[in-house]
C-alpha cells in the first residue's frame, strides 16, 4: 500500500522562513520516510502513523518558534493511481487495535482544527464518514460539525491522535483512504 | 444540490490580520453567497462557478495586498450528508459546455496551484480522475503529476478556470465531489 501525504505549514509573520526552515532543520530527514519539498508542500512516504508523527514534529517544531502557525495537510492511503500497489485492500489497524487518542502524552500545544475524511471507491463511502464522526464525537478535542468538515479543539497531540484514529477506521472499512486537515494555533480571531 | 467551501488564506508577514480583513472588506459579503467565518476558515455556501469566483477575488485581494499568500480550499457539491439535498445526481454544467479556461481574462497575479479531486460514492473513481486529469493536462496552466495531487502554474484566473473545469467534468460523472486546492504566490523557494 502506497501511503503518504503533502503537507504545508504557514507562519504568518515576516521571519516566516526561518521559522520553517528552523523547524524542518530540527527534525532532520528521518531514515524511515521519503520527503521532499517544494514551494508548495512536502511530501512524506511512509507508513499511516509515521507520516502523522512526522508532520506532527514539523509543526510542533513551528509552533514553538512561531505566533500564528497553520498546518494544512493531505493525507492518503491505497492510491490505486499510485506507482506500488494496483489494487486497494481495507486494512486492520496494526496489532488489530486502534489506539485511544485519550492515552496520548500532552506536548503543551493548544490548536483548533478541522478534517474531512474520504473513503474513495465505495457506493456507501456516507455510511464510513458518519462513523468515524462517531468515533471523533467520543474523543475530548471533538468541537463540532461544520459543512464539510468536523471541528476539534485540543493539545495537538490528542488532535491528531483522534485524526489517526479515524483514518485507521475508515482504512478497515475502505481501500483507499483521503485525509484532509487543517491546524491553527495562536489565531488572533480565536475566541471571536 | 448544496455547494460550497470552506477556504483559507495564510499572510506570511507580521501585518497578516490588516492584509487578511482588507481583502475580505474589499469583497464585502456578496448577495448571492451565504459567508462565515471562524479562526480556521471562511464557509461560501452557492452555486459552484459563484463559491470559486468569491474565493478567487478574496485571494487576488490579499495578494495584491501581501508578499508570500497562500490559499487551501475545499470546495464541495452534492455532498448527502449537507442538509438540503438526500439524495446526489450527477449535474451537466450550465448551459452543457464547461468554459475553456484558456479563454478567461488574466489577472496578472502569477501562481503554482496543486488540486486533487474526489468523486465520491463510485466504484470506478479513478476513471473520473483520470479524465479530469487528463483535461487539466490539455491545458496551458499544468505542471506536472506530484503523488496524491495535480501541480499546474500561471495565471491566478486561468489556474482557477482550470480547477473549475475539472470540478464540472467530475460534477457531470458523480453526484458529490470534493476538490482539495493549495495555491501560492510569492514564495521565496519558488525558484528552488
């Protein structure tokens, strides 16, 4: 299965380059991903929750140098248009189990965020978005709906914690699996 | 049918609020579109050519306004689960022609672009995929294929006229599809 994402982060101020660039230099090109950036995104390849873990570091790093700092991220699993795997098979959670976004370790990192979940390839793709609404609705971080999206408010570690969680479930239940995500911390307009 | 989207614009410099709220003040809130905003996202909720219309001018606004500005939006139609519409049927587009977008007027704002379309709900999505692809490449804005999404560059108006295109072709083969779009203008890694 050919897993990966693009992802982009924004820093709204005017040393926005050296806080990324900063932020990228200090987690390095971990062995275990590809990446590769371009002045749009950077695209990590690696496995579902390495990919998250990676882009969670990169913004946590961002975050800590940065006011107003933004993720946007895309990501996806089973592409059947991707170069290593035709064909797209639902696949269990590792160890057959999906881990509780509530047992995550906190980083200190106070963000609102919002997903949207698609399970391509499937007459009743609804029937898979509305349970893992379900499952973010009994998280902590869940916010609420909104069009299009679902709302979460929280540490970004259990954010997304509880974004993983979904996108486990759905790859169970769909082969090819689409994530999109967006993450604010520090917004001026945040309790407007 | 219900359509809209959910958009964001990033100002990577420190006077990112003013630039933000004088495009948004510049645009007003037309008539015709339905419009909220919270810390993470603006909503336009209308007809498809009209949501991308309203997010193009807020955009070429602020970067007529800032340096390095960024735009991720989500644009969806049809969706079952948005509340006016049970049930999703394709759409011929307006007048049964989707638009060249090599005939739409410049706006002098130079862009990269990269979008992914999602028609959701079909066995065969990718076949959708493709051809939108496909009609993207025909096109003087495209770029390149980049894993998970289609890169294109030019013109701000013809970069969207493109996207819009896709979104009509997809919309007359899927009852509800979703597009996923990131543009930047200004970047200083644009020539990396």
């Amino acid at each position: 299965m050919f897993s990966g994402a693009q992802f982009s982060i924004s820093v709204m101020s005017d040393d926005f380059a050296d806080v990324i660039l900063g932020a990228i230099r200090a987690v390095g090109e971990p062995e275990d991903v590809r990446m590769e950036t371009d002045e749009l995104s950077t695209l990590v390849v690696g496995p579902p929750k390495r990919v998250i873990e990676v882009i969670q570091q990169c913004y946590a790093e961002a975050c800590r140098r940065g006011g107003h700092v933004t993720l946007n991220a895309l990501l996806s699993r089973g592409c059947p248009g991707e170069p290593d795997d035709p064909i797209c098979t639902p696949q269990e959670p590792e160890g057959g189990v999906i881990p509780d976004p509530e047992s995550v370790a906190e980083l200190g990192i106070p963000v609102s965020a919002q997903f949207s979940l698609y399970p391509m390839g499937l007459s009743d793709h609804m029937g898979v978005v509305f349970s893992e609404i379900e499952r973010a609705q009994a998280t902590s971080v869940y916010e609420k709906g909104k069009h299009f999206c679902t709302k979460l408010r929280g540490d970004l570690a259990r954010v997304l914690a509880c974004v993983s969680a979904c996108y486990e479930g759905a790859a169970s239940q769909a082969g090819h699996v689409v994530i999109h995500l967006s993450v604010s911390k520090g917004s001026p307009s945040e309790s407007a």
